[in-house]
C-alpha cells in the first residue's frame, strides 16, 4: 500500500534500480548481495520501495518498505 505523499528518491550510488511495468515506473532498493561460489553467481536482494511520480520524475510515492530501510 503506498502512503498518500511524495518524497526524494534516495540517492545511494548503486543501490537504486527502476523498471517499468504497464505505464508506472518502480523504485527499488537493492539491500543484499550473496555470491554462490558454486554456480559462480551473485544473487541480489531488492524490495520495492514506491512507486515514481509521474508528474517529477525525482520523487516518488513510497510504501511501507521505504520505511523500512529509509527511517
């Protein structure tokens, strides 16, 4: 559920990835690396943490996740 306010998109260099689905855009927050040594691979954790403005695309409606690791 998105909260009813708009906010910065954080600024962490690396960390901040989008993708688009249908008409909206998503912010995503990457908390996580592992490295799996065996399938040399590296498996990245991401949550979702709002949803882009449409009207300026430097902020966003965030959610309950950008709560989370943006207190």
């Amino acid at each position: 559920m998105y909260l009813d306010f708009l906010v910065k998109i954080p600024e962490a260099a690396g960390k901040i990835t989008y993708r688009k689905r249908d008409d909206s855009c998503y912010v995503y927050y990457e908390y996580d690396r592992i490295y799996d040594p065996t399938r040399k691979f590296t498996n990245v954790k991401r949550a979702m943490i709002g949803k882009q403005s449409k009207a300026d695309h430097l902020m966003m409606q965030p959610n309950q996740n950008y709560l989370k690791f943006f207190p």
